[in-house]
C-alpha cells in the first residue's frame, strides 16, 4: 500500500501560472502607457501658460524594472524658456508648481476652455503634476485590476 501522485499536473499548473503571469506583465505594461499618456495630458492641460515652452516639456514614462511597473512625470528642465534668457524651463515649472501667484490672461482663458480629458475636468494652476499624479492612481488601479483579468487571474 502506498500513495502516489501524478507530478505532471504539477508541472502544467506552473506551466500555466507562468503564462498567465507573463500575460499581466504584457497586458499591464500596455495598459500602464495608456495611464501615462493620460497623465501626460492631464498635467499639460493644467499647466500655466505663457510661452508654452512649460506645456511642451512634460513628458509621462513607464518604468519597468524587474520587480515593479511604474508611471513617471516629469518635466524636461534643461531647455531655457522662449523670450526669458537665462531661466530653464526647469525653474519655470518648480515656481509654477510650488510657489503663489495670480494666472495670467492666457492661463485664465485656458482654465475656460479646456475640454474633460477621460471624463476629468483639468483645472490650471498650482500643483498642476501633483494633481494629475492623483487624477492617474484611480486609472492605475483600474489598469491593475483589469489587466488581471486578461490574463485570467479574476473572474469576470
């Protein structure tokens, strides 16, 4: 008398957990460039504007290391501003982030005119990366959530 098992099927459930990992990471990345483009936009959309050197020069990434996926924004400081010899577009952005101060006519004008970008209202001003950071983590989790399922981790 004795027990046996058949190793085979272990062999294809790790088989198959690995495809289906493989799968999230694809899926995910995929889904995480569509987060970045819309953060990108976000924070262009709720940029000031004055020469629009600020709005050119933010960019969204995704980052993929071995163990995480994550979205970076940032803003490609070492241009110098049109029309402002001697200030970068790095030293723009972090007064226009950080510090206080009234829109101009052309930020104000925006702000109106702006369209929903995905359904969010991009508003100008302050905190303008900050705030299209925190507009992306919902989308981020979602892209979380749903690339799970394509891969076939979720039911649904």
């Amino acid at each position: 008398m004795g027990l046996s098992y058949d190793a085979s099927k272990l062999r294809r459930q790790a088989n198959s957990l690995d495809q289906r990992q493989k799968a999230f990471k694809r899926y995910l990345l995929r889904d995480m460039e569509k987060v970045a483009k819309v953060m990108e936009r976000l924070a262009r959309a709720m940029a000031p504007i004055e020469t629009g050197s600020l709005e050119k020069a933010i960019y969204a990434r995704v980052i993929n290391n071995f163990s995480e996926v994550k979205v970076e924004l940032y803003v490609s400081g070492a241009t110098s501003r049109a029309g402002h010899p001697g200030v970068t577009v790095g030293q723009y952005a972090d007064y226009m982030h950080n510090d206080h101060y009234r829109l101009g006519r052309l930020s104000r004008m925006k702000s109106v005119t702006n369209p929903p970008i995905e359904g969010m209202r991009a508003r100008v001003g302050r905190l303008y990366m900050e705030r299209a950071i925190e507009m992306g983590e919902k989308r981020f989790r979602e892209a979380v959530t749903e690339a799970a399922r394509k891969a076939g981790f979720t039911r649904g």
